[in-house]
C-alpha cells in the first residue's frame, strides 16, 4: 500500500521526538501487530516493565497510539498507516547504514565529476539522511525538471518533501516545485 507522503512525514516527525529507547519500543511494537498487549511487548523488547509503560504513554501523547482498555494492559496504533509507518522505519534501519556509507563515497567523488546525482540522491534518501536526502533529491529534481523529465522530477521532489515535516518552508518550496511540473500521468493506462 503506497502511503500518502503527509502521512508517512507527520508519523516520522512525532516518532523524531521521542528518545532512543522510546523509538525502540514503539518499533517494536510495529511487529507485533496494530494491536498489543503490554505483556507480550514488554518480553519482546527486552526493556523493563516501567520502561515500556512510560515508553507508551510517550506515544500516546504524541497520539502515535491509543489505551484499549480501562487497565493499560493493550493498545493499537492510531491508525493502521501509522503502523505501517514505523514497521518500514525498522526495516530501514537495518539497511539505513549501508545506504549511509554508500551516499557518503558518492559524495566525495561529486566533487570530480565521478559519481552519478541520481544515485546519491537516492542512497542519501535510503539512508534517511535528512540534509543530504534533501539537498541532492532536490538538485537531482532540478536537473530533471530543466530537461523535461516530469516523472524523474517528481521523484526526486517527493523523496525530498519526504524527509522534512509538513509545517517547513522546505516542505512548501517543494510543494511547489511539484506543482509547477505538473500533475503525474494516470495510474490507470489503456
């Protein structure tokens, strides 16, 4: 199921303000399912009990999830696309640090000509690096949209918007830029 990018970019900017062990127990419970049982999460992340519990009133009240019984003994994500937000956030992080590395090599060789926009916008995107997922998505965009290349353009913008919270300036100079390409071509081909 593709995810609308506001979705997926306000889901990611209220996980952005939790702490690490938050983050991993909220990811954790993405595995579980849209609805689980504090018992089973708790012996899943390996984490105190005291720790998941304060950990879920903490996305509670970033309205990630939501109490289903009077005891605080289950919850479920807000919605299911928030769930699905976090679970391809932890499948990412596992190949995040490669995607990483890679973007970092490429953008060293930038400077001589050696390596190919499109692909450090990409790795920088992959590996959910926000400044340079931005930046190069961007001028890839750029490069794109001055040759015509509405699709290719399209891309890169959205990865970029992708990155950044729905309230930024960056957010809405994107916006814009895709408006300014135009509307995609239909989903729906003869």
């Amino acid at each position: 199921m593709l995810i609308p990018e506001t979705v997926r970019a306000t889901v990611l900017g209220r996980i952005r303000l939790m702490d690490r062990l938050e983050r991993a127990v909220v990811m954790r419970a993405s595995v579980i399912g849209r609805r689980f049982h504090v018992a089973v999460l708790t012996a899943t992340a390996n984490f105190p009990e005291a720790r998941v519990r304060a950990a879920l009133e903490r996305a509670c009240a970033l309205q990630l999830v939501v109490e289903e019984d009077a005891a605080r003994e289950r919850y479920a994500f807000r919605h299911a696309l928030t769930r699905d937000v976090i679970y391809e956030e932890l499948m990412k992080g596992r190949v995040r640090p490669l995607h990483r590395r890679i973007a970092r090599v490429l953008e060293g060789m930038l400077s001589n000509g050696d390596a190919p926009l499109d692909d450090l916008a990409y790795h920088a995107w992959a590996a959910g690096d926000v400044r340079r997922g931005v930046r190069y998505n961007e001028l890839a965009g750029d490069r794109a949209a001055a040759v015509h290349a509405r699709e290719d353009a399209r891309t890169y913008y959205a990865r970029a918007r992708g990155l950044l919270p729905v309230e930024s300036g960056a957010y809405a100079r994107l916006g814009e830029k895709l408006r300014t390409i135009g509307p995609g071509e239909s989903l729906a081909r003869p």
